[in-house]
C-alpha cells in the first residue's frame, strides 16, 4: 500500500507551517516527538470545551462525563497493547514511569507506605541484589535503576552491546543469576533501533524470580505489542512519540506486579478511605495514579494512528526517508538495524545522509557538525 503523504500532511496542521526560508517543513524527528493530528487537536479541545472537570471527584454531571472519558481511554488503551483496563496506569511520561517503579521498588526496601507489598517480597533489594540492563537503554531506563542500586545498595549489572549494536546475550547465562532481582530493558532501543528478544531476556529473568520491566517507548509506536505475549510484568510507553500530546503516555503492569510494590507518589487520586491516622489504597492500578491525568485524546491519539494513516507518523517519515533515498541516490548514513524477526526494517535516527541533512525545511535529530542547526 503506498502512503498518500498528502492525506498525512493534511492530518498535521503543523505540517502547514514554513520554516527558515519560507522552506516547507519537514519533520522526521517523530522518535522524539510526534505532533498531533487534527483529531487529536479537536478531541482535547471539544473535550476542554464540553466536559472539562475532575475525573474521579467530581459527583456531577461534567465529573460524570469526565469519569466516562478517562476510563474509556483506559480501556482503549489497554486493547491496543492487549491488556486488562485494570492494569492501565497514567503517568506524564515514560521517565516518570521508570521512576514510579525504581522509586516504587525502594519504598519496599525502606518501609511500605499504606497499600505496599507484604513483607517478603522479592522486591525488598538490598547489599548482594542485582539490577540488570542493557547498554542500549535510554536515559529514562539507566539513570533511575542506577540511583534504586544507590539507595538499597544493589549491584548494577548490564548487557554489553555487539559491534552491530545488539544486545550481546552470550552471557546470559552468569548475567542473570539469584541475584537477580529486576531485568529492565528496551523493547527497541532509541540508538540503533535494536530490538532485543525480550521474551528470552524475561524467560531467564523469571526462571530466578526477578521482576521484567520494558521500556516500550519506541517498541509500541512501530509494532504491535501484546503485553501477555512480551514476556514483560511492567512496560511502559509514551503518547508523545505516537499522536498523543505531550503528558499523556502509560505504564501496563501484570496485577500481581503492581500489587507486589508499593506506591511511590501518594495523594489525590490513590486512596480508598482516609484518616488522620492512615489511608487505605485504591487497586492496584489507581493507586499509582497520582492526580488528574488526562483522558480523551489518548483513545482519540490510538484511534487516528491505527484505522486512518494505517500507521504511525514514524512511518511516514521512514517511508518518506526510503522515497527519498532511492529517488535521489542518497546513502543512509548511521547504523541502519535490521530486524527480520518481526518482518520490518528500521531506520534508525533521521540519518539519512548528507544530502537529505542538508535538505531545506528538514527538521531531524542530528545537528550539521560543528554547530547547531539553522536549516529549518
Ligand atoms: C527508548 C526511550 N525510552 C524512554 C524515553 C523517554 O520518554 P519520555 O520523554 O516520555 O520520558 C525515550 C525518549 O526519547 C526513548 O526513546
């Protein structure tokens, strides 16, 4: 099927704008961010418009209807991945999703606030437990397991990366070990686009005991995930890189997962009954809920970027790249990583090649050498 990029411009109101030069823009950092469709924009607004109020908490109509949309966006988010609404957590982004569960984890360590594990949870980390990445992983998946180890006393381990930038498994074996407590890795990394094989990482991890965390952000945009299938027990992803706007994006975690670590934030939102005392905690999932999240555009981001454009705007531009490439006779330039296990070649990084770098109008990740980049 060949992409109608005038059907997909028109979607993007921002795609209509020109840049330095009066230059058409042209946007392929969508790894980073994605902009938002005219369904999207319309939904938050009719939204903000129509029905605005506090979801949860407001015993009104407007509350009512805030409630319904909040909770219709759980549930289709929680189709699109293949999981149960009830393991659907808000968060702002997915670094605060991988905070959640590293802070989350250590509140275990240090004394469980109202609703935390029982006592004994393999997830109590201390001198002599391991936490095990990749060295593909993003900021987001290094720095909060890097400072969980700092303030239990565990041991940081990694994955090495092959020449080809892969994750190198021939260690597996010593890697994952008793001391094993959690396995966090990338489902495609942000770097070479590599997409390690999750289900075998998370089938030794779990033949141990320890907890599989994924950071999906770049895996759920490009592929369809199932999480019961991903070998993950939490998994974590971002709106912002597939159509959302920015400050919605989603933590899935297996229940018995979620219910084995305590909340992190507490506050508005998570509780069931409160007292001067104490407080009692919401399930699982609401409980690690903290605040007003936001609700419609979500569904309306999901509903767009699967039935209408037939595939994310990443696409796009990776289609737009290849067309450009062969047209042109550019070479891409960076690591280009094959992945034939799931039947699709990756682009990684607008690296597409001098030429296309210095296109006008061009807005990627990369920067000319030497200084920061005016072309657009
Ligand atoms: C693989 C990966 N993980 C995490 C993040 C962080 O995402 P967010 O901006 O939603 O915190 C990114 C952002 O580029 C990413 O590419």
């Amino acid at each position: 099927m060949s992409l109608d990029v005038a059907a997909v411009r028109a979607a993007f109101p921002i795609l209509s704008r020109t840049v330095r030069g009066g230059n058409t823009l042209i946007y392929l950092d969508s790894g980073a961010t994605s902009h938002n469709p005219v369904q999207v924009l319309d939904a938050e607004r009719a939204y903000n418009v129509t029905s605005n109020a506090a979801a949860h908490r407001g015993a009104h109509l407007l509350g009512e209807e805030a409630t319904d949309a909040l909770e219709h966006a759980r549930a289709r988010v929680a189709a699109f991945i293949g999981a149960d609404p009830g393991e659907i957590v808000f968060t702002r982004n997915a670094t605060e999703a991988a905070n959640l569960i590293a802070y989350s984890i250590s509140n275990a360590a240090t004394g469980a606030p109202s609703g935390g594990p029982a006592t004994g949870s393999p997830l109590v980390l201390g001198p002599g437990d391991e936490v095990l990445i990749t060295e593909l992983e993003h900021h987001a998946n290094l720095v909060p397991w890097q400072q969980l180890c700092q303030r239990t006393g565990a041991t940081l381990r990694w994955f090495p990366v092959t020449g080809e930038g892969r994750v190198d498994l021939s260690d597996i074996g010593t890697l994952v070990s008793e001391r094993t407590k959690v396995v966090a890795v990338t489902g495609q990394s942000n770097v070479t686009g590599a997409m390690p094989p999750v289900e075998t990482i998370a089938a030794a991890a779990h033949a141990v005991g320890a907890i599989v965390v994924v950071d999906a952000a770049q895996s759920v945009p490009h592929h369809p995930v199932r999480v019961g299938d991903s070998g993950a027990d939490l998994l974590y992803f971002s709106g912002h890189k597939m159509l959302a706007p920015t400050g919605v994006r989603a933590l899935w975690g297996r229940r018995p997962a979620l219910a084995s670590i305590p909340p992190f934030i507490t506050g508005g939102s998570l509780l069931r009954a409160v007292r001067m005392q104490a407080s009692t905690s919401r399930p699982p999932a609401h409980r690690r809920q903290h605040g007003q999240p936001a609700a419609d555009p979500v569904e309306v981001a999901h509903d767009v970027r699967r039935e209408e454009h037939g595939g994310p705007p990443c696409d796009g531009a990776r289609h737009r790249a290849q067309e450009l490439a062969a047209r042109r006779g550019v070479q891409a330039r960076g690591r280009l990583v094959e992945e034939p296990r799931r039947g699709r070649d990756q682009l990684v990084r607008p690296r597409q090649g001098r030429r296309v770098r210095r296109r006008p109008g061009l807005l990627c990740r990369l920067k000319p050498a030497g200084g920061r980049d005016r072309r657009g």
